[in-house]
C-alpha cells in the first residue's frame, strides 16, 4: 500500500555570493552541508540514528564536493557512522530529485525517515570543473555536428524564440529583487535561515538580494555570454542576457527532511505539506532550459490537478528567459510566480536549489492559506523535474 511521504522542516544558509569574498567562501562546502544536517536533527529533537538515509545534491562533485559529499556532511555533521548518504546530479535539479527520491522511497515503503540535501559552493569549485574533458564525445558530435551551447547562450535562444525584450528581462529581474527584499523585510525566511559562523563573522542574512535593484539600473549592463565566435554563429541574436538578468553565482546549502506521515505522527512532528505529484522530463538540449513546460504539463497530467488550483509556482530562475516563456505557455498569473522573488536575487547554488525552492514553497502555503504549490527547474543538457506539494 502506498504511504503519503510529507515534509516535516526544511533549513537553508544564507545565499553567499559565489566568488573569492563571497561571505560563505570561506567555508568548506563539506562543512556547509553538514551544518543544515545538524540543524534538522536539532530542530526535530531527532538523533541521527532515527535516519534511514541522507540524499545530497550536488552538481560540481570534484575536488572541494568530491568523494560522495553527502557521505563526507553526514560524518562531519557527527553523525553515526551507520547513516548513509549519497550524492546526486541532475544538475540545476539535483536536490530536487533527492526529494524526488526520498519522497518516493518513502511511499514505497523503502525508507521511514530521510533528509534531501544539496549544497553548492561555487566560489571554491566554479561551475564546469567537473565537465567532460576538451573534445567532444564521438556520439554527442555526430548528433549534434553544429555543437550545442552553453546555459547563457540558450538562454538567449529562448528570449529571441519567445520575442522577450531586453526591457522586459530587467523588469522581471528587479522584481525579483524587490520581491526577496520585501519578503526578508518581513521575516518570510527567518523559519528556514540559519546562520552560519565564519572567520569573518557570523553571516544570517542573503548576500545575493539588492533591494535598491531597478530596471533603469540593470540596463547598463553588457551581455554576460556574447563572443565573436557566437555572433557568427548565431548572427540575429540580440545579446539581452546580462549578470542582472541572471542567476549569480552562489554559495549555499539547504535541507528539507521527509518521513511518512506515520512516523511523523508518531515522534509528534507535524507534517507540514505531503508530496502529491513528480514528473521529470528530457527537451531540446540546445534551447536546454524549457524542460519545465513539458514538466509542467506532465506532473499536471499525472496529479488530475487543473493549472488553476495552483496557489503558487516556484520557476527556477536561472535567467529571466525562463520563467518568462514557461509563464507564457501557461498562461501563468504572474503574482503567483516566485512571490517572494527567485534565483536571480536569492541565488543559485546549483546543487542546493532544489531544496532551497522547495522550502520557500512550503513556507508560502503556509503563510498563505494556499493548498497546492508547485515546483519546477530547468537543467543542463534540457531536462526538468517538477513536484507538486499540497499544504497540510
């Protein structure tokens, strides 16, 4: 018999600026990690023991994130030896899909308790350390003989596609910011936050939101992934991606902690949201970041839910191209839309995202009144995940 998997916390750092000085730095992501794993135990009054296993996104695994880091956190955490863990790469999604796996591990009976966990430090393992070496694969040159791209470069593709100006991609961007501003104003993330120690100071708040952001300010700025060589290649793009209108680089690393409701109910922990709906989706890798129109539809399809019993939707904001074309598909209302802004001021720490995303969710059902929120995140070579949550 199926068991309904819910989720009981979820916790999060700060978001660091991902580069030398970023305020998270100086913190060994190993040690990131293990600080949000800690923070479950302690916040539920659990010991280690009590979990089945741990589950760690993480999408750069070499050198400072090599060696299954999930393992590495679960022991620097001080937890028991006994505890396992592994590490998880679906890219942009990867702590999502430990979610994924945790929640469905649980409904299946495999597992009574489980944390899904992803971290990300990309200021001390910048992002592509670990891709495939300088030549191209044999397969992957004779299917795609013109070469794909890289995610700014599809994220190009998609605003010319889409017909989305330059205008348009800084106005989403500051509102983004101005969203995250408003909602840390008013202690919409303070449940989730826990600070973390550094050399330099204790750091309790993300680095990434400027709430002064202004459209007229982001114009300014020049085109992140222009070269000449992708000029000619792709001579009527028009250049509109920025380092405004894109996620930054981030370091970071969230939790969310998983039982069956059973078992919740039977340490006295509160299930806070139930999993209702998965889906996860291969697209075009070339556009590479549609995956969550396709994904949207599928975990639609698959919940028997129509689009406007949604109360919220977490788009993964990568660059602004992506949420503005999967709201276009779907007809989306945009105030429900990243409500209390998304990656581009609160970051993305690529393997904690998932995470990350799907805490805010919760955290806005709950302060909310809504029932259903739904979660989605584009990833490298064009797929997607997509959870459908339902407040409790």
């Amino acid at each position: 018999m199926t068991r309904d998997a819910v989720i009981v916390d979820a916790v999060r750092t700060p978001a660091g600026r991902g580069k030398p000085g970023g305020a998270l730095s100086g913190v060994h992501p190993v040690d990131l990690a293990a600080g949000v794993l800690r923070s479950v135990l302690e916040r539920n009054g659990l010991e280690s023991t009590q979990i089945d296993d741990v589950l760690m996104g993480c999408v750069s695994q070499i050198g400072d994130q090599s060696m299954n880091i999930g393992r590495q956190a679960v022991l620097a955490a001080g937890f028991d030896a006994t505890v396992p863990a592994a590490t998880i790469d679906r890219q942009c999604g990867s702590s999502q899909q430990a979610a994924h796996f945790a929640a469905q591990g649980i409904m299946a009976g495999a597992y009574d308790i489980v944390i899904a966990a992803g971290v990300e430090s990309m200021s001390r393992v910048p992002l592509g350390s670990s891709r495939i070496g300088g030549s191209l694969p044999q397969g992957i040159a004779e299917r795609y003989p013109d070469g794909l791209v890289n995610q700014g470069v599809s994220a190009e593709l998609i605003a010319r596609k889409w017909g989305f100006t330059r205008e348009q991609l800084d106005a989403f961007s500051a509102q983004s910011h101005r969203r995250a501003a408003d909602a840390a104003a008013q202690g919409r993330f303070a449940s989730q936050l826990l600070p973390v120690t550094t050399d330099a100071g204790v750091v309790e708040v993300d680095e990434t939101v400027r709430a002064g952001t202004t459209a007229e300010g982001l114009a300014g700025l020049e085109p992140a992934f222009r070269t000449d060589e992708l000029a000619a290649r792709f001579p009527d793009l028009e250049w509109n991606i920025t380092p405004g209108n894109s996620s930054p680089l981030t370091d970071a690393a969230s939790a969310v902690l998983i039982m069956s409701e059973a078992k919740a109910l039977e340490l006295g922990l509160t299930p806070r949201a139930r999993f209702h709906s998965f889906a996860v989706v291969g697209d075009d890798p070339l556009f590479m970041l549609t995956g969550p129109i396709p994904a949207t539809r599928r975990v639609l399809d698959r919940s028997g839910l129509s689009f406007d019993r949604l109360d919220a939707y977490e788009v993964n904001e990568a660059f602004a191209s992506v949420p503005l074309a999967w709201a276009h598909d779907l007809h989306a209302d945009p105030a429900k839309l990243n409500p209390w802004g998304g990656a581009i001021a609160l970051g993305h720490a690529v393997g904690a995202s998932g995470t990350r995303l799907l805490g805010t969710l919760v955290a806005h059902l709950e302060a909310t009144g809504g029932r259903y929120g739904l979660q989605t995140m584009c990833e490298g070579g064009g797929m997607a995940n997509a959870t459908i949550i339902e407040r409790l």
